[in-house]
C-alpha cells in the first residue's frame, strides 16, 4: 500500500492493488487505507473469472497463428512447385507473400508467450505490449512483401521469359486465394474477439494476399490470349496491392502503440461509471490495451460528507462494474475524491 489517502486500484486476474494518491486529506478520507488483505476479501470469484478469460483468450490466439501457419505453408510449398516449372513472376511474387505471411506467425507466438509472463519491477504493466511490437515486424514483412514483389515484376518486364504451363499456374493462384482467404477469415475474426490489433493486421495481411491469388489466374489467362505482358504487369499491381494493406496494417498496429481506443469503448466505461450508486460525477477516464486486454483508469467524485469507508465501497463497486461489464477488461484503477475537492 502506498502513502496517500485516496487512490483504489483494483488488478484482475491478480490480486487488488491499492494506491492512495490525493492531496486533500483529512481523517474522513484517511480512513480509506486498508490493508491487502481487506480488499482481496469477497472478490477471488471475479479475479478466478478474468484468469480464465485470459488464460482462454491467449489460448484462442496461439491456436489461430499454429492453424494459420500451416495452412499458409502448404499453400506457399504448393505453388513453389508451380513456379518451379512455370517460371510465373506473378505466382512467386504471390508465393514470397505467402511465405511471408506464415512468417509473421512466429513473433507473433513469441509475443503471445511473453504476455503471459507476469509484471516485475522493471516490466511494471506486464508483457503485454510485446504482442504490439510483434505487429511492428508484420508491418516489416508486408513492407518488404512489396518491394520484392515490384523487383521482380520490373525485372521480368525487362527480361521477358516465356510462362508455360498456365492451367497449373492458374490453380496455384486459386490455392492461393482459397487458403489465405481462409486464414484471414479465421485470423480476424479470433483477432476481434480477443482484441488483438496485431492478430488483426496479420488477417488483413493474409485477405490481401488471397485477393492477390486471384490476379495472378487473371495474369495468366492473360498470357493465354496472347498477351505476355499480363504477368509481369499483375506482379507490379499485386505489389501496389500490398501497399494497400500496409496503409491498413500501419493503421491498425500504429493506433495500439498510441493507445488509442475506440471513443464508444470509452463512452460504455463512463456509462458503468456514472450509473454506479454513490458517484456523483466522472471526472476522467483513461483506458488503454495492453497486449489484447484493456486498462482503466477512473477519477470519480462522491458526496462531501460520505464515510471514508463508504468512499471505499464504491470504489470497489466501480472496479467490479467495470471488469464484469466491459469485455477484455482486466484492470481498473478506481481514484474516489470528494465532489467539492478539486483536482490539479
């Protein structure tokens, strides 16, 4: 317990944390210090409830990265051997993207892994942000995803090779599509769910990727009807297409390292709040993802004359409202001032 009066912070799945930080003190309010033990008492249900929900959530993401990773690996080694024989520039840009795309799979598992590691003194908030970080080298490989996959695309325009056996590499192109297609679907929608921007980014990498497939059989019916320039010129869209979901990906992973959350989330968190008996007011919310679980912090006011252990009370009101109502939640750091105290 720390040295100031005021200050409830209440940590799940762990056990609750409280600091007291408020500089209008007086007995009434002093008398909200309390020991460890008081506030872990009548609340190990909810805590054994989020351990679940995380332990379940981790769980769900591995098992979309381990699926995903397969499967893209297949198909990258299924149309491998038809570039081998082909010599389709469209269809090995699209399978460097795939192989790429299984890539990303691995940081990705790491990060997951570290998040489970518990919070220490140096890595006060945990091990979470290694997951966002993970999305920083999936923005990496789309990025070079890109440049490869122009490279070549120019290179064959300035070089032009005859593709043979086109039928094959329009099958591969399907494969292609069907398999990324499949893993995007899979990998976004657990991604949502569990509220993993990275996750997310890499499904969107993997959709693009299958729509990708799809230019590489229209290249290829190109060439069919005697246009050679087909392939090289779908290798060059496919690698503006990957631009595309850099712009996305970037997006997405750029916006958790800024903490940003959507502005209804926060809306839900003030609404909890402010319905709680005994708050007079909502003074700030701060809420933040950590890894794929959300954080909160509150500054709520009560009345004036209220108990300090009343004052209390709702502070762990407000802290059990908020992790049973709002999803991902694990975290919520509850400051209870009086209404006529003023912050600053």
């Amino acid at each position: 317990m720390t040295g100031h009066p005021h200050d409830h912070g209440h940590s799940h799945p762990h056990a609750h944390e409280h600091g007291h930080a408020h500089e209008h003190q007086s007995g009434r309010w002093a008398r909200m210090r309390h020991t460890l033990s008081e506030l872990t008492g009548g609340h190990s249900h909810d805590a054994a409830d989020q351990i679940d929900e995380a332990l379940e959530a981790d769980a769900r993401g591995r098992r979309a990265l381990w699926i995903g990773l397969g499967a893209l690996a297949v198909t990258a080694v299924l149309q491998g051997v038809v570039v081998a024989f082909t010599g389709s520039v469209a269809l090995l840009g699209d399978t460097m993207h795939n192989v790429a795309d299984a890539a990303t799979a691995i940081p990705l598992l790491i990060a997951f892994w570290l998040a489970k590691r518990p919070a220490n003194d140096r890595y006060t908030y945990g091990y979470g942000r290694a997951e966002d970080l993970a999305g920083l080298f999936v923005i990496a490989m789309i990025a070079l995803s890109s440049a490869l996959a122009g490279w070549e695309a120019i290179d064959r325009l300035v070089h032009p090779r005859d593709v043979s056996h086109l039928w094959a590499v329009a099958v591969a192109g399907a494969i292609g599509f069907a398999g990324n297609e499949a893993v995007a679907r899979y990998r976004i929608r657990v991604g949502r769910q569990i509220g993993s921007a990275a996750l997310v980014a890499d499904g969107l990498h993997a959709r693009t990727d299958g729509f990708t497939s799809l230019a590489v059989v229209l290249g290829a019916a190109g060439v069919a009807i005697g246009l050679p320039w087909a392939d090289p010129v779908i290798g060059l869209l496919i690698a503006v297409a990957i631009l595309g979901v850099l712009r996305s990906a970037v997006t997405q992973v750029g916006a958790r390292l800024m903490d940003a959350v959507d502005p209804e989330l926060v809306g839900r968190v003030r609404t909890v709040i402010a319905t709680t008996p005994g708050v007079s007011d909502v003074r700030a919310v701060r809420v933040r993802w950590i890894g794929h679980t959300l954080h909160a912090e509150t500054d709520v006011a009560v009345a004036d004359d209220l108990p300090g252990p009343a004052g209390h009370d709702i502070a762990l009101r407000v802290e059990h409202d908020l992790c049973d109502r709002i999803p991902r939640l694990t975290t919520a750091v509850v400051h209870v001032s009086p209404v006529g105290a003023h912050n600053g």
